[in-house]
C-alpha cells in the first residue's frame, strides 16, 4: 500500500451512517429516469456544496460533479456513482417505497449515490490528503449512455483524473465482500431492430401472400447458431430476442414483422463478428422466403475493461480496509455498464460491493421486490474514502 488507512476508519463511517441511509430512503422515495434527475442532482449538490466541494452542474445534462483540492500534490482521482432508476412498478412495500406510478430504484444506484455522498462528507471533514478528489454523480446508466454524454460533455478536459472508479451491488455476495477481476469485467451490449417486409394474403390462401411471420420464426430460430456453432466455445457471447411484433388475428398472413433483438459479448472481436454474421443471416434468410429485410444496428455499451494495475490497487485497499476473506475474484458477467466509456479514457476499475444472500439483500437487481441493502452503505463509502486517501497519500 502507498499509506496506511486509518484503522478507526470503518466505525467511523459507519456513525454518519444513519443520516446517509435516510438520504438514500428520501432518493429513492422519489425516483427520476435517464435525465430526469434534477431532484437528485439538486440533493447531491446542496449536500456536497455544504461540505466545501466545488459543485459544478449540466455535464450530461442532469449530472453532478464535487471537486475537492487539498494540498499542492498534483495527483487526482475520480470516483463515479450513477443516479438513475428504472421504469419498473415496485412491488417491495417498504414504508419509503416509491411515491411515482411505474418508477422504481430497481438497480440500487440510490445506494450508490448515498455511499459516495458519505464518503464525500468524510474525506471533507477529516482527511487530510494531498491532492484533487473528483466526484461524479452521472445521470442515465440505464442503457442511454450518461457516462458517454459526461465524456462528450468535456467530463476529463475539466476535471483531469489520473484514475477512475465504480462500484455496483451485487445481490448474491455476502454484505462485507468485494469483488473484483482485471481485464473483461462486463459484455458489450448492443441491439438490433429488424424489419420483415411481405405481403398480407387471406390465411386460407397462404399462397397468394408472403409471409414474414414464417421468416421471422425461422430467424429467431436460427440465431442461436451464430453463437454456438461460430463464436469459439471459449469466447462468451448472447443473442437474446426480446420481441416480436406481427398480426393481428387468426386469419390474415402478416404483411411485416418487427423482431428485436439484443446481442452481447466479452471480446471486441467476438462483438465485430456477430454484428457481421446477424446481418449476413437475416438477409440470407429473408431472400429464402422472398421478402424484404431491413436490419437497424445500433452500437450501445462497450465491453468493459479492468485496467490491471488500478484493479490491484482497489484489491489491497478492499483487502486492508475488511480482510483477505472477504475480498474475492467476481468474475466477468453478461450484464453492461456504461462506465466502460470512462474506462477507455482513463485507467481505472469497477468493483462490486456485496448487497447480501437470500432475504438479505439477495433478490436480483431490476426487480420489482429488489432493494438495496442498507448494512453495505458504509462498507461502500469507508472502501471509497480508503481508496482516496491511499491514492491522494
């Protein structure tokens, strides 16, 4: 390690606390989508400008970043928190369950905020490093590319940060665990919206039509061989068809269809690769059964990426901050973040901090019975201010 943590420094988050766990409660009283987080971004700001940080507002629209400079050291570094939640109907029946029909914090990026806004009062109030703490609460992770538009925004021109991190709640590891792996962390995501173009005909004379509901049945079907039968076995890769889209009723041979579909990976090539291969099948396909295909393909999240020396260092702050047994190797998952834009621009890593085993915290994120688990807040925010403090020395 650089410099040694405080020992006292967990009990000592862990008596702000409470107060931190009612912010989390009011946030997620009133949960706000992709760029609708002005009540959050205003809570964030008030808080952080009360603690002496530099509070500067608008990148990403709806984001907020804190900027605390201490000493003369050039060092800096730059921790993320996402605010957004889901348009999920919450079903948890929690005294401060969602108050807003059809809007939930499904994902736990109320505790995010909250962790990182008490790490942010403790690295104010009572440590002294020597150098520039930024802090990021990013609008719109839930699959509309906040961190992108932060980065677009000018997010490292304005605010420099030699290393940058992120953590999310994992339901399924114990409360008091982190995880971490170097290299591929989560997939890409990417989604294709493909269109079928036939032609209506009566269904008692099929013939006299082109059907798209029979296409779009074959395609679907097919597509599972790009996975298993082209992509390397080692090499992980999903085709997920979420929907398909045509007809009306019992009678009548649809005119078109709509099929969309969601396609991730682990490896840029294996990403190359099927975007190459899904549009070489579906028009090959199409052409079969004679009918028009038009295929929307839409690049979404990159494949994210652990650099492996800012990985070790989150490895031995999580190991002195809780013990070599609770600090374990999470391996790669399917799932996507877009954190991994900032993680092209700077080095950095994303980690996850346990939320908890069965009724414990254990119900899976985007859920409507999903909850964050209070016990990790300070486990969260005393791993943040360790981290600052071992970087900033």
């Amino acid at each position: 390690m650089n410099a040694a943590i405080h020992p006292s420094l967990l009990s000592a988050v862990q008596t702000l606390a409470p107060e931190f766990v009612g912010i989390r409660h009011q946030i997620h009283a009133f949960p706000e989508l992709a760029f609708e987080e002005l009540r959050t971004s205003d809570l964030v700001a008030e808080r952080l400008q009360a603690w002496g940080y530099e509070v500067h507002r608008g990148l990403g629209s709806t984001g907020v970043v804190g900027r605390l400079k201490k000493g003369q050291g050039s060092r800096s570094i730059g921790i993320r928190a996402d605010m957004d939640a889901l348009p999920i109907q919450e079903k948890t029946g929690l005294p401060y369950a969602s108050t807003l029909s059809g809007k939930m914090h499904a994902c736990g990026h109320d505790g995010h905020t909250a962790i990182l806004l008490c790490a942010a009062r403790y690295l104010a109030e009572s440590v002294d490093y020597n150098g520039t703490l930024n802090l990021i609460f990013q609008p719109a992770e839930e699959n509309e590319g906040g961190a992108l538009r932060m980065v677009d925004d000018g997010l490292f021109e304005q605010f420099p940060c030699d290393e940058i991190y992120a953590l999310h709640n994992t339901p399924g590891l114990p409360v008091g665990q982190i995880g971490m792996i170097a290299g591929p962390a989560m997939a890409s995501f990417d989604r294709a919206t493909v269109t079928l173009t036939g032609r209506s005909a009566h269904g008692a004379m099929p013939h006299h039509g082109i059907d798209s509901m029979q296409a779009a049945a074959s395609i679907v079907l097919g597509l599972q061989s790009l996975v298993s039968r082209e992509v390397d076995a080692l090499k992980s890769a999903v085709i997920t068809v979420g929907s398909i889209q045509a007809g009306a009723t019992y009678n009548i041979v649809p005119e078109s269809a709509t099929i969309k579909i969601g396609i991730r990976a682990l490896n840029p090539e294996v990403r190359n690769q099927i975007e190459t291969r899904l549009r070489d099948f579906i028009n090959a396909q199409a052409q079969s059964y004679q009918l028009q295909a038009d295929v929307l393909y839409e690049r979404k999240y990159p494949v994210l990426v652990n650099h492996a020396a800012q990985t070790e260092r989150a490895r031995e702050v999580a190991v002195q901050l809780l013990g070599a047994d609770n600090v374990v190797t999470r391996g790669p998952v399917m799932g996507s973040e877009d954190f991994a834009y900032m993680l092209e621009h700077r080095p950095g890593a994303y980690v996850r901090l346990g939320n908890g085993l069965g009724q414990d915290g254990g119900c899976m994120v985007h859920n409507p019975l999903y909850d964050f688990n209070d016990k990790a807040l300070p486990i969260g925010a005393a791993f943040w201010a360790s981290l600052a403090q071992s970087y900033l020395k």
